[in-house]
C-alpha cells in the first residue's frame, strides 16, 4: 500500500484540499481504506473530516509484478478543523467473517508526511506529472471533472470542492 497523490504540507483550517488523496493498494488486498488524523495526544474530537473510508476501484492498470489489476482508494474533500501539525494514519480494513459476528481487522497502515494546518490562505500545492496523469485517469473512470485550482474562500466543508462542477 502506498500513497501516490498525497496531501498538501500546509493547509487552512477548514479547507478541503484541493485535490483527492488517492492510495494505491496494489491489487485489492482490502475491502476498504480508512482516514484517521495522527499526531499530538488529544486531538481535537472531529479533527479530520470529509470522506475518511472509501473502497476500492479498479482503473485497469496492471501492478509490475503482477496480472492483477491495482485497486485505489480515492479521498474527496479532506480537510482539517483546527490548526497544528498532524499526519493522517491510512488503514488497510477488512472483514473476518470467519469469525462470530463478522469482526473489522486492520491491516497494513501507513502515515502521510506531516500536514501544518494554519489560519491563513494557502497557495495550492503543485502536483506532479505522474499525479496530474493518474488524478485526469481516475476523473475519466469516474465521469468527472477533477481540478486542482485552490478552492474559494466562501466554500465550506460540505461543498465538494474537488469535483468541478459536482453537487
């Protein structure tokens, strides 16, 4: 597992990111991902909001040392409601149902780099050409049209930013 379009370092307080976190999973290991924020102890209650646990879909890409296709996880509209310094713990989930009660268990689990959360604006973070490449592939799989351009100023949490022209 590992993270191929990854967040932003510095975001405003209350900003989605501009783009999707997108985790590429390899071959589909897991039923879904999860989101959780990491850093300091106490973290604020609701620290981390936006879509925290997405399944898996499949682009049709082949991994390099498989014929299996990869399987990504994509994260719209991230976004953080107090400031500091933090990281996001990603968690390969599955289920057990082998076991009384179908139990959740955790697998692989890996941190972003550390994420400075800040009140003022924040110019928008350049992507790379091999994330602009996979972030327009995953906007034709999905039928829509991902952008990067920093969001308004008036958007909130619950627009979703990253998808123009989304609902």
């Amino acid at each position: 597992m590992k993270i191929v379009v990854s967040p932003p370092q510095k975001l405003q307080v209350g900003q989605a990111m501009p783009y999707p976190i997108v985790i590429d999973t390899e071959f589909g290991a897991y039923d879904w991902i999860q989101l959780f924020p990491a850093g300091e102890r106490n973290l604020p209650s609701r620290l981390l909001c936006g879509s925290l646990a997405e399944s898996l879909i499949s682009l049709g890409d082949q991994t390099s040392t498989s014929s299996l296709p990869r399987s990504y996880a994509i994260f719209h509209n991230i976004a953080f409601t107090s400031r500091g310094k933090f990281r996001i713990l990603i968690t390969g989930m599955t289920m057990d149902y082998q076991s009384p009660g179908a139990e959740c268990v955790m697998g692989e689990q890996i941190h972003t780099e550390q994420i400075e959360v800040i009140e003022e604006v924040v110019k928008p973070h350049q992507l790379s050409k091999e994330e602009q490449t996979l972030l327009t592939k995953i906007a034709q799989f999905q039928d829509v049209d991902v952008h990067e351009e920093a969001p308004n100023q008036d958007e909130s949490l619950d627009g979703k930013i990253t998808v123009a022209g989304g609902s």
